[in-house]
C-alpha cells in the first residue's frame, strides 16, 4: 500500500508540475503581444489608440516599431503623440477613392508609422500613441499589421489574424474593434469580450486553456498532498 501510494504522489505531483509549466507558458505568450488599447471604438469618431510595445526579449532591447494602417478602409485625419527618444515617421499612400469629409475630399491617407531612435530595455514597454479619425463605416474592426524590430536584429512580426472562434495565432495583429455609433458602454464592453478575430481583449482558446490547466494543476496539487499524508501516516504506522 505504501509503494502504491508512493508512486501515485509522485506521478500526480510530475503531473501537475507539467500543467503549471504549460500555465506559464501559456500565459507568457497570451501577455506579450502588441496591442492596441482601448481595443474598442465607434464607428465615425474620433479616438486615440495605444499601440502598447512589450519587449520579450531578455538579451535584446527593442529599437522600431512599423505600425500599418489599413488602406482599404483609410482614416483620414493621423496624427502621432510625441514619445519622449523616438521619432515618428509616417507614409502616406494614394487612394484609389478619395475620401468626402467636411473639409473636403482627401485623395492621400496614412499607410505606415514608423518610430526609431529610442529602446525598450528587457523587461519594459512603451505606449506608441495615435489620434485618428473618423474612423470607417464600413467595418467592424481595424487590423494593424506590426513589425517589432530587436538590436539583435531580429524582427517580430504581428501580422496574423484568425476567423471568430479559431485559436488565436502565435502573433497576432492589433485589431481595434468598431462599434455603430450611438452603442452604449455596456455594449460595446459586450463585443469586446466575445472578441473577433486577433481582438486583444477577446477570449481566445490560449487563455480558455490557461485556465483549464490551471484548475487541473491545483486539483492535481490537492491530492498530491493527500497522498503525501497517506504516506507518511502509511510509515509511521509501519
């Protein structure tokens, strides 16, 4: 009975060692993206987005970031917040179909930012900020494909995207998620959490096994410790 019990422990005990590793793991990953925040924002207004910069790195700092915006649904009016050490450059593209505001027509938009010049040390980010409007009518949701670049000279690239309720992909694009003006708060926190696809703040199938994996480590940590007693008790009586 004592052996049984012995390697029940020990089995139970690598097993849940295993589950917190992938816990960790996981949540390392999900934590570590380029986002923009507030991942949410109506249609036909005027916002700034946060393109928040991790730097995953323990032996390389971060020295540019490419932000593209999206061209076939084009932001007329962009503009960057000054970020003390970078510089901002910013490309612009001819439209196919001008854009009607009241100003005016628009017949060029912004396609590409680019900041250079400063450093994101291991262990830091940095919020790249960006006031753009009005936002498009035509969609429910912005993808800005982002290219992270190490003075290791190593480029990340968060370029992917997934359909609604695919897992979500290893790097995934900022999305900004557009909602019909005139939504409440409650509702669009409501889009927000069922998510779209690459949605920073949507639930993802990663942070559904995260959390599955956590309740299987603590169950398996539980009665890892029961056995442990059993043991001992199982020793001593002998």
């Amino acid at each position: 009975m004592l052996k049984i019990c012995w390697r029940w422990g020990h089995r139970v005990g690598a097993v849940s060692a295993v589950c917190t590793l992938a816990l960790l793991t996981l949540g390392g990953v999900a934590s570590a993206h380029v986002t923009a925040n507030p991942g949410t924002a109506q249609q036909g207004s005027y916002t700034k987005v946060s393109f928040r910069v991790p730097n995953e790195r323990d032996n390389a700092s971060t020295t540019q970031l490419e932000v593209d915006l999206p061209i076939d649904h084009p932001i007329a009016s962009v503009e960057t917040r000054a970020v003390p050490g970078w510089t901002s450059t910013v490309q612009k593209t001819t439209l196919a179909k001008p854009i009607t505001t009241d100003d005016g027509q628009v017949t060029e938009a912004v396609s590409k930012i680019t900041w250079t010049g400063g450093r994101i040390a291991p262990g830091m980010f940095e919020d790249f900020d960006v006031s753009m409007g009005p936002l498009p009518t035509d969609t429910s949701e912005l993808v800005f494909k982002a290219l992270q670049t190490y003075d290791s000279g190593e480029v990340v690239r968060w370029i992917d995207t997934a359909p609604p309720g695919a897992p979500e992909p290893l790097h995934p694009a900022p999305v900004l998620e557009l909602t019909p003006a005139g939504t409440t708060p409650a509702a669009a926190a409501a889009v927000t959490t069922t998510g779209g696809a690459g949605s920073p703040t949507g639930t993802s199938s990663t942070g559904t096994w995260g959390v599955a994996l956590g309740i299987v480590g603590i169950v398996l940590g539980a009665v890892g410790v029961v056995l442990g007693l059993l043991n001992r008790r199982s020793a001593t009586a002998g």
